[in-house]
C-alpha cells in the first residue's frame, strides 16, 4: 500500500513520530509517495487546538490521524476517550494517534478508535521497539480493502416497501439494544462537525450521524434484510432508510447490490453487510446475525482488529465461524471491537445472550 502524509507535518511534536513512522512502513514493504492524493494512506496531522480533516478523494483511503495531548502518559478510558474521540471525529479518520509529549521524553502513543476505544503503546528508549508497537496498531488499516460502496436498484417487490415480519423484527431488536444500553446514541455531528466537513461525510459515506452495532435477519437463501449505516438502531421503521435489502455483492466493484423501493433516496447499508454477506452464502442454516458493541467471557476472537467495513475483517470472523461446532449459533469476538452473533433467529440470539453481555470491551 501506497502512504503519505499531510497536514502540520512540521510541527516538532509531531515530526520525529512521522520519521520514525515512515521508517517503519518503507521497512514492512510499503511505498512512501509524496503526493499524498494519490496515496491509500494518509497520516494527517495537526495540533490539537487546530484539528483539521484531510480531504480524502474517494472511500478507499484510509487516514490516521496524528496530534499531540496534553502532557501526561498514563491515561484511563474514560480521560482518553473524550479528550481524543472529538479529534477523531473533527478530522474525520479513521484512527487518531495522541502523543504526550517530545521525542526526549519517550512519549506514550495513544490510539482511539471510531468504535470508541483506547489503547496505548508505551513510551520506549529502544526508538525500532517504539514504531514497530506503533506499526502493528495501523498494519489493519494499511492492508485492508474497504467494501463500503452500494448499487441500488429498484427492484424491490411492491409488497415489500412497508416492510414485512422480518424487518419488524429487526426494529424489535434495535430496541432490545437500546434497553440493554449497549447501543450508543448516534453521535451528534452537527455539534462537532462544520457543514462542509458534514457534506464531506454523507458524500463518502452517505452517513447522517455516528452509531454503532448492526442487525440482519435472512430473506431467503440468498437475499438477507439489514439495518443502515449511521442511523439510531432504536429507531428502525422505514425501508430505504433504516433498513435495506441485500442482494449480492459485486466483487469487481466491490459494493454491496441492494434493492430499494422506486422513489426514495436510501441510505447505504451497514458497513458491515461484507461479513454478514459472507457468513449468510456459506451456513444455510444462520437465520440472523447481531454485531454489538459489548463482549462475553471466553469468547474466541479475531487475531487483528481489522477495520469495519473491510473484506479483511469479513473474512477473519467468516473463518471463526466456519470452525464453530455449530455456526448457526456462533459467538465471535472481534478485536478490540465487539462481537458478532449468529441465531437462528433474532429472538433466538437474544435468548442465548441475556444477562452474558458485557458492556466494556477488552482492549488488547
């Protein structure tokens, strides 16, 4: 993968960390281009009083995003989250990497995530020990192939377009979710973001706000109902808008193929439609499929925390579930993210997990 940087490069905070960043990538394989709009991973940074979002060309680039914190390593999840989520959001990347202070200090690198977590790689004397800890936190994003893009066509059936048992099922389990306060209220964008930058996101992304989790439940065998991308999933009525068709996915394109009713403007899909795509072709007999921000003890997990969205993280939870005793009912646990769950049916998933779930995620 090609990579860049853009941004405050300059800043002495911040250029010894892209040096020693640089140097690790070109040293793991990949190519340093100067032109940072042709890359496919672009290091942004900027001070933290100025945060500034790199204009990405198009969905397939990845940006990191780099500043300095306040002084100060160590750092709990509640202090990291809200001093660097807003960051996070304002330069719209997807990983902010916060570091505390000059290279003489040996400052902490603290990472957060779009799914609301926090990990922290240790300052370190030892400069090669520092960035390559640094490199095996970004590795996921800079070898991932994102499937975010949809085709619509209007094809759905007439006596579809309000919906049917399916999808109400999927509104009930929105709120189940809701009620078992592990769905977060879809982050307010329009308090933290500009117009423009809001503009940027529903161009890219056709998102209207921040909310996490997803659910889906089988149509027939090859067709599946899911929730969309950005929207309050207590809040699932409309089909277009809050809950889509999936029909296949196009691996030349690689986008989802959805069919919506004629006259509406929908929404895109969850980002995580490759996965449940994958999951739904190869085991007949999964009915339904959870993802959640929460976790269970002695749940088996992804090795790398891959990005949402990507094919790469598809394919690592499609792999677990293969090897389940019975994938029709599997528990996976996504690194540093959540966990996806597989039922014969919604009601079915929430029977097996109540009173399992744990609301923080372990970070690793």
């Amino acid at each position: 993968m090609d990579f860049s940087f853009a941004g405050r490069t300059e800043v002495a905070e911040l250029s010894w960390f892209t040096n020693g960043l640089r140097e690790v990538m070109i040293r793991r394989g990949h190519t340093y281009v100067d032109d940072a709009d042709t890359a496919s991973l672009v290091v942004n940074c900027f001070r933290r009083d100025d945060p500034r979002s790199f204009r990405r060309r198009g969905q397939a680039v990845f940006v990191v995003s780099l500043t300095e914190l306040a002084p100060g390593g160590e750092r709990t999840v509640r202090e990291a989250i809200p001093e660097g989520y807003p960051l996070l959001v304002r330069s719209l990347s997807n990983l902010l990497i916060g570091i505390t202070g000059s290279e003489d200090s040996h400052p902490d690198a603290h990472f957060i995530t779009p799914e609301q977590g926090h990990y922290r790689v240790q300052g370190n004397s030892d400069r090669t020990d520092f960035f390559e800890k640094v490199y095996l936190r970004i590795e996921p994003l800079a070898t991932s192939r994102l499937v975010i893009d949809n085709v619509f066509e209007t094809d759905l059936p007439r006596e579809l377009w309000g919906g049917d048992e399916l999808t109400r099922s999927i509104a009930r389990a929105g709120k189940r979710l809701d009620a078992l306060d592990v769905l977060p209220t879809p982050f307010p964008i329009e308090e933290i973001l500009s117009e423009r930058d809001r503009r940027q996101l529903k161009r890219l992304y056709g998102l209207g706000g921040l909310s996490y989790g997803n659910i889906s439940a089988r149509y027939d065998e090859t067709q599946f109902w899911m929730s969309a991308s950005g929207v309050d999933k207590a809040k699932l009525s409309e089909v277009g808008l809050d809950i889509l068709m999936v029909k296949d996915y196009d691996a030349k394109k690689g986008a989802m193929i959805l069919s919506v009713p004629p006259e509406v403007e929908p929404r895109r899909v969850s980002v995580d439609a490759i996965e449940h795509w994958m999951i739904y072709r190869e085991h007949p007999a999964v009915g339904a499929i959870l993802h959640v921000h929460a976790w269970m003890e002695g749940v088996r997990s992804t090795e790398f925390n891959y990005p949402c969205g990507t094919y790469e993280l598809g394919g690592a939870v499609a792999k677990i579930v293969r090897s389940h005793s019975d994938p029709a009912r599997a528990v996976v646990g996504l690194k540093n993210h959540g966990l996806t769950i597989t039922g014969l049916s919604l009601d079915e998933i929430f029977d097996r997990i109540e009173g399992r779930l744990l609301k923080v995620v372990p970070m690793s």
